[in-house]
C-alpha cells in the first residue's frame, strides 16, 4: 500500500525546518560548551594569579616581620582569600623562611625563603616547592 499526501511540498518544507532546526541546535550547544570552557579556564587563571599573588604577599610580610624582630618565628596569615601558614627556622644569621598557602582547598603554593642577616638583611634563595 502506498501513502499519498495531498500536500507533499508541505511535508518538504516541514522536513527542510526540522533539519535547519537540529542544526542550529548542534551550533547552540558547541558554542554553550565552548564558552563554559573559556569559563573555567578564565577563572582557572585568576585563581593561579591570587594564589601566587598570597603567597609572595605572605613572604613579604614574613620578611618584614623578621627583619623587625630576629626572634620572630612564624604566623599564619590570610591575604585577599589566601591562607598562608609561616614557619622561620634557624638560628644566628641564617633563617630559612617557609610559606605554605592554599586557596578554596583547591589551590595551593609552597614557597622557601632563605635569609642571610649578618650585616645587611639579604635574601640569599628563593624557590618554589613542588608536591
């Protein structure tokens, strides 16, 4: 048995609107799934560069600290969102400066800081940690 259509420009037209349809659905979504990720690498980013920013602020209050005061051992500190855990150990001129950070659990930086204080105050290292 063969179906006949009265209208069968109808049933192409509506044919061409449902594939013009599912088309411009596959666009919608890759462009959707490409600006969520631009997203999340965007703000990937900015919490890379609040991370490094903390802790280089947390080392700097540490060295002020210290140079303040030789006796100064350690705090923990939280700069724009990052808590930041210092720990100075040593004695007489040399101290070595330890900075620990992290940011919403997810981010986190350790930085060592070694400090020579005979005569000038000097830094005389500086390196990241890697876990």
């Amino acid at each position: 048995m063969k179906l006949k259509f009265k209208n069968q420009e109808g049933i192409a037209l509506l044919l061409a609107v449902i594939i013009i349809s599912a088309a411009a659905l596959m666009i919608a979504t890759t462009v959707l799934v490409s600006s969520l990720d631009k997203s999340k690498a965007s703000l990937h980013n900015e919490k890379t560069t609040e991370i490094f920013n903390g802790t280089d602020g947390c080392v700097e209050e540490a060295l002020i600290a210290l140079n303040n005061d030789p006796g100064y051992t350690g705090e923990n500190l939280t700069i724009e969102n990052v808590s930041c855990t210092i720990t100075v150990s040593g004695t007489g001129d040399d101290r070595t400066i330890n900075v620990v950070s992290t940011q919403d659990t997810i981010y986190s930086r350790e930085v060592e800081v070694e400090v020579d204080m005979s005569g000038d105050f000097e830094i005389t290292s500086w390196r990241e940690i890697i876990n």
